[in-house]
C-alpha cells in the first residue's frame, strides 16, 4: 500500500505522541508499569480513535482528516486503523 508523504507524517507524528506519553507515564509513575504495557494501551487507544475515524465505530458520524494547505483528505485511498498499526509500537 502506497501512502502520501503526508499520510506518513501524519503517523510519525502520532508515533512521536506515543511514545512521549509512555516515556512520561513511565517517568511518572510509582507503580510497577512497564513500557509494553503502556505501549500496548497508547495503541489500542491510538487504534480506536483512528477507527472512529474510518467510520467503523458509528453510523451517526462521518469524520474526515483533512492536510489544509493542500485540501487532501489523509483518509485518501487507505483506511488509517490498518496504517496506523505499522506505524505504532502494539507490544
């Protein structure tokens, strides 16, 4: 599957947030969590929103990403929930 350079940027950016949030909750927190863990549940999360998005959690809304400077939906000839999991760590 071929994505644009812009589809990619959009999922190293959301591979940067995942891992800053685990790397934050890891620094955070006094629990016994590991970094799989959170890995695991910033995908799952990442994955359902992304979901959402492609339109498979609701009929009652239809959503969109759009890239603004060139109008192009990221949505465009992929579904990201299937991208996204290439992208992100799901350990």
């Amino acid at each position: 599957m071929k994505i644009t350079d812009e589809q990619k940027l959009f999922f190293k950016k959301l591979q940067q947030i995942q891992e800053f949030v685990v790397l934050t909750s890891l620094n955070d927190s006094n629990e016994n969590v590991s970094e799989s863990e959170l890995n695991s549940v910033t995908y799952e999360t990442i994955y359902r929103v992304m979901e959402l998005i492609d339109g498979y959690m609701t009929d009652e809304l239809t959503l969109d990403l759009q890239e603004t400077s060139t109008n192009q939906s990221l949505k465009q000839g992929i579904e990201l929930h299937d991208v996204c999991a290439s992208f992100l760590r799901s350990e």
